[in-house]
C-alpha cells in the first residue's frame, strides 16, 4: 500500500495549481483503501508480483476518489471521513471538474498496462458505477422502491469497482476463466455486503467514528434496505413516518425513524442480506490457492460484519 500511495502521489501532479490542491485534499483524507487492498491480495493469492499491480491498485483508488468527489456534489454532503468535504471547502464547479480530471489520469494510467482486457474491465466497470449513479438519482425520494432494486443500484455504484478490482488481480496473474469468475464474484459480493452495513451504520453508526453525519442517506430521499425493511415489517403508522421521511427528505423525525428502524427488527433483515454477502464472498474465496494471502480474503469478508466506521 505504501507504494501504492507513491504512484498516487506522483500521478497527481499537475501545472494547474487548484487540480493537485484538490486531488491532494481528498487523498490525504485517507479512507480505507478497500479496493486497491483487494486488487493488491488477489495478486498475492495468485502469486503475481508484477510492478503494475501498484499502478492499477492506484487507478482504482483514483477511480473511486472522483465519484466521491461527484457524489459528494449531488448529495450536498459537508462532512467525510470526518473532515469538510471538497464541495464544502472549495465549491462545487471546482470539485466536479477535478473528479473528471482524477477520471482521465486514471484512464492515462491503465492504458500503461498495455492490456486491452484491463482495458475493457475498468471502461465498463466506470461506465456502470455512472449508471449506477444516475438510477440511484431516479430513485431519490421514491419510498415505493423494494430490495431488489435497492441492490440493483448498490450492485452497480459500489459493488462494480469491487468486482473489478478483484478482476483486475486474476487478470494480472493470468489466471484460467474459472479463477477470474471466482474473483469477481468474491469483489461483488464484498461490496455489496460493504453497503448494506454501510447503509446499516446511518442509522446505528456513531457520527464521531465514521466521519459523517447520521440521518443522511434519509437527508437526501435515500430508500435503503433499512428503511425499505422498516416499512415492510412495521405497523401501518410507523410505514407512513418512514415513508413520509423519504419523500420529503426529512431528518426532522431522525430519532423517531431510527427507533423504528431498531423496533421493527429491520437492522437485523440487511445486517442478514450482508452476511449472506460475505459468505458468499467467502464461498467464492475459498475457491483460490491456500495461502496467507487467500487467508487474508477469507478473514476481510468476516471482519466485515463487525465494521462500526
């Protein structure tokens, strides 16, 4: 990771001034560089030791860090990883543009692996995570929404770049069909199991710990498996708060929606969707070489469960 971090520092050079003070903002945040981690194990797991595992496990990183910069944007969000956000602290015409510029080094970068398969792997998982993106914008404030499609839009804005960085390690390692479709599935399934805990702590994290507010997947109209449980399994009265919530966009009854969330047991229906996630992960972990690195995969989709940040 160290070296990883040293690709990413030297790649984000540029002779306009506010594009590295920006980019620099965001990465120096730090963060939990899940992705490139795992990009970074399956190659270990696969035996490939190559130099462009640093430079791809950078591009991903880089490739995340623009849709934050975008999402942060459209959500209006003014707190991450427990600092201002880029659209907090240097506007929002500044940090769109600089997400597209992490976007097109990024894609300068992985055209330097000379492989038209990572190619094709990172061009379609970017243009899914935009897809993604956009349904996850049409499903604003819409408390109709149900489970599957609540993982339609995880699946595509998170779970893909997941999926792809797990990819990437067998691809590298020039691993057989059945390896590479064992990876991928094990980055999807780690991701999707990522959101739903993710979606799980808005509503049961501590702000202080994970860097953000509470209420704001709700702030912004967001139907999350929480909330879609909640309605599911809760009286007719406590469903229309919820529902009310979600359409107005309301926090002004956070405490009141997250005691129903908590009564009606919908914490425990997506903390269960997550871990049947990670043991599908886990599933698909085990179909790799043993070693201490497969280990690691095994030990990643467990620890998971128990995240609190």
């Amino acid at each position: 990771m160290l070296e990883v971090d040293k690709v990413i520092s030297q790649r984000l050079t540029s002779s306009v001034p506010l594009v590295a003070q920006i980019s620099q903002y965001i990465i120096a945040a730090g963060g939990k560089r899940l992705r490139p981690a795992l990009l970074l194990m399956v190659c270990g797991a696969l035996g490939y030791s190559g130099a462009h595992r640093f430079s791809l496990a950078a591009v991903v990183e880089l490739i995340h860090t623009a849709t934050l910069l975008h999402d942060d944007v459209v959500d209006a969000s003014t707190l991450r990883r427990g600092r201002p956000t880029a659209n907090e602290t240097f506007g929002n015409p500044a940090s769109v543009l600089v997400g597209d510029f992490l976007h097109t080094r990024s894609f300068q970068m992985m055209v330097e692996a000379g492989s038209m398969r990572i190619m094709e792997i990172l061009s379609e998982a970017t243009n899914v995570i935009a897809e993604g993106e956009v349904l996850q914008l049409m499903n604003m404030h819409d408390a109709s929404l149900d489970e599957e499609g609540y993982l339609r839009v995880i699946q595509s804005k998170t779970a893909k770049l997941f999926e792809a960085s797990a990819r990437l390690g067998a691809v590298l390692a020039e691993s057989t069909p059945a390896v590479e479709e064992a990876c991928a599935t094990y980055g999807q399934a780690l991701g999707t199991a990522f959101q739903i805990i993710d979606d799980v702590l808005d509503y049961d994290g501590d702000a202080t710990e994970m860097g953000k507010n509470l209420g704001d997947d709700l702030r912004e109209g967001k139907s999350t498996l929480p909330l879609i449980a909640a309605i599911r399994r809760g009286t007719p009265q406590q469903a229309a708060t919820v529902r009310r919530a979600i359409e107005e966009g309301s926090t002004e009854q956070l405490t009141e929606i997250i005691a129903i969330v908590k009564d009606t047991g919908a914490l425990e229906v997506a903390r269960d969707a997550a871990i049947a996630e990670a043991r599908r992960a886990m599933s698909a972990a085990q179909r790799l070489p043993a070693n201490p690195y497969s280990a690691g995969l095994l030990e990643l989709a467990s620890q998971l469960l128990a995240r609190r940040t």
